[in-house]
C-alpha cells in the first residue's frame, strides 16, 4: 500500500513555494517515507512485537531538510563523499568542482542531488523518483539521467534502486546517506555491529583517503566478528580514529565476486531489531554521526540532535578515486548505464 501526503512547500529560490510530497510504503513489518525533496528517507518504523520503532532519524519540517548540513536520509551524488580539494581530471581535461567542506568538495557541492527536487513515479509497489543533473552542473562533465527507485522487500527490508545513464563521460558516487538508529534514540555505541570488509581507507586530516588501501586486522576498524560500535569509535589510541574523528571511513568489503551481498549486520541495543544490508556495491563509508548536533535543528518529535546518536551504512564505491590510479573506477561513460541496489533488512525479536 502506498499513500502520498504534502509533506512542505520548498523555500529556497530554484523551486521556491513547489509543493514537496512524502510517499508511504507499509505493510505488516516495516512503513517507509520518502519524499520528492533529495529523493530522501525521512522515516522507517518497523514491527516489534512491542509495537512499531523508528529505525532512521529525520528532521519535522521541509526547512530543516533544506538548511541543515547532515544529508539526513538524502541520495548524495553526483559524487558521494570528497573529492580532494574539488579537481580532478577526465581525459586529460581538468574540472574544478564547488568546495563546501574546507578545503574540499563534499557529496555533489553546493547544490548536490539532496537539494534537487525529484520527480515521484508511483507504482503498485514502488516510488520512483526521477532526477537530470545538467552538464557542468557543479562543475561535473555529462548530463546525467537518473532515477531512484524505493520497495519494499518480502523479507521485511527496504530496497533502493539506483539507474543513471550519461550523454558524455562522467564520474559517479550515488548512495543514500540514511541515519539509522535501531534503538529510536540514544549514543549509537551499544549497537553491535559486523561488516564483511577486509580493508579500510585511510584518511588525512581532512578526511581525504591517503591512497593507501590497508588491511582491518589488528585495527579499529575490523568488524568481521561482530562487535559492539563502541570497541571502535572509542579506540582514541588509534591514529585515525582521531583524525577522522571517529568513524568516518570507506570500508571495502572482502572480494566475494560480483552480484548482491550480504554486507553487514547490525543489532540493536536491547537485541529485538537485527538490520542486514545486501549490496552490489564494493564498499561502506561507515559513518559514526561524529558532526551531528545542530541543536538548531531537532529531530523529529523534538529530540535533540546529538552527536554519535545515528550510524551510516553508506554502500557505495571508493571516495577520491578518481584522484587515486589503485582505486575503484568510478566513471561512467555514454552508452552505458549505472544499475545498483541496496537493501536493507530488518528482523525482530
Ligand atoms: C559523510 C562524510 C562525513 C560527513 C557526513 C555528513 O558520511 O563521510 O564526514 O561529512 O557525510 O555530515
């Protein structure tokens, strides 16, 4: 069943007094709401047998979503995460992108695919939201064409689809930058967490990968036996934990072969909501909710935003690569068509 609802009126001056919509998709396990504004995930309760939990964090108002800086539940793109310094090069010519994190540029610029109002396709079963990004927007080569689409699955999850094609060569990061927390609220660090991933991004002091692509053994960063979030975030010993503040890092997942993977599992604190991500994509930026805590910007019913209060799964490719000769290519070409998807799956107890 889906069921669509005015959500807010746009107040910034590209789509100013627009009418932005939220679709509901439920059944008996899990109600999902995304809206036409960043093709964006505002909530997902699921089913416990001590009633319905809300499992992603989301902000009451349109204007929250237009102001704030955390991309809450938004498709970031054309590239998600950094690119350093906003250069790079694509057949030997040079782009200079927007920079609006120091020194560089950060998930798609000033104006990045969360601000873009996306238009809803509505199905029996799934909403699909449709979005071009010009050529030369925010400094990117290629018109790009793409579309989103939201399910939900039989197995009790979520799916996001993604598709984009371009009309010359371009590079391309989508992902969805969803805040979940499985306890509804609270510090994230009694969750427990395990991830399939070999190896880990470094980073610099700007959160830039160093390039080197490193092993998780014996770091911070190895979840492949599961773990509470906690045993890594707060392992302050670790040179970069403390450079990135956190966890803020590109993990790359054990090589398993192509097609869609079980990634990761987490638990929720009092252990009644298991969430699985499956994916095809070869990485995570595991995102420990390190910036959050804009109290001008509450969550939904009132709750203060809080720092570590919500954890990202982000699936996606290597952040930087296209500065990095060992990264994952991350260009798409014309004629062919990027096709992706991600699920994420819920289980209660
Ligand atoms: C990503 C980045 C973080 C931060 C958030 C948004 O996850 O890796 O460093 O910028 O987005 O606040």
């Amino acid at each position: 069943m889906i069921t669509k609802k005015l959500f807010g009126t746009v107040s910034d001056n590209f789509n100013y007094g627009k009418e932005v919509y939220a679709y509901t998709l439920a059944n008996d396990s899990i109600e999902l709401t995304v809206m036409e504004y960043g093709a964006t995930i505002l909530r997902a309760r699921v089913n416990t047998p001590a009633g319905w939990r809300d499992t992603v964090c989301g902000y009451d108002a349109l204007r929250s979503y237009e102001e704030a800086e955390g991309y809450l539940g938004a498709v970031v793109g054309r590239i998600g995460n950094r690119i350093c310094r906003g250069k790079f090069s694509l057949d030997g010519v040079d782009y200079s992108l927007y920079i609006n994190n120091g020194v560089n540029h950060l998930h798609g610029g000033k104006r990045g695919f969360d601000k873009k109002l996306w238009t809803a396709t509505v199905s029996d079963d799934a909403v699909t939201f449709s979005a071009v990004s010009p050529d030369g927007e925010e400094g990117y080569p290629g018109t790009l064409t793409m579309s989103v689409t939201y399910t939900l699955t039989a197995e009790g999850g979520f799916k996001i689809a993604y598709r984009a094609t371009t009309d010359k060569k371009t590079i391309l990061n989508l992902t969805n930058h969803a805040y979940f927390n499985l306890a509804g609220e609270g510090y994230i660090g009694s969750h427990k967490i395990l991830i399939d991933a070999d190896r880990y991004l470094p980073t610099d002091d700007t959160l830039i990968p160093t390039g080197e692509i490193k092993s998780v053994k014996g770091t911070p960063f190895d979840f492949t036996e599961e773990k509470l979030i906690s045993e890594g975030l707060e392992a302050d010993d670790n040179e970069d934990i403390v450079i990135g503040g956190g966890i803020d890092h590109c993990l790359v997942f054990a090589d398993r072969g192509e097609g869609v993977k079980e990634r990761a599992t987490v638990t929720s604190p009092d252990g009644s909501i298991v969430m699985k991500v499956f994916t095809d994509r070869p990485c995570v930026q595991f995102y420990s909710g390190n910036f959050l805590g804009d109290e001008r910007y509450p969550f939904r019913g009132g709750k203060p935003q809080q720092r570590r209060h919500a954890f990202c799964l982000e699936t996606q490719s290597m952040p930087d690569a296209i500065n990095h000769e060992n990264f994952l290519d991350c260009t798409l070409s014309a004629g062919e068509e990027f096709v992706t998807c991600t699920e994420y799956r819920f289980s209660v107890k």
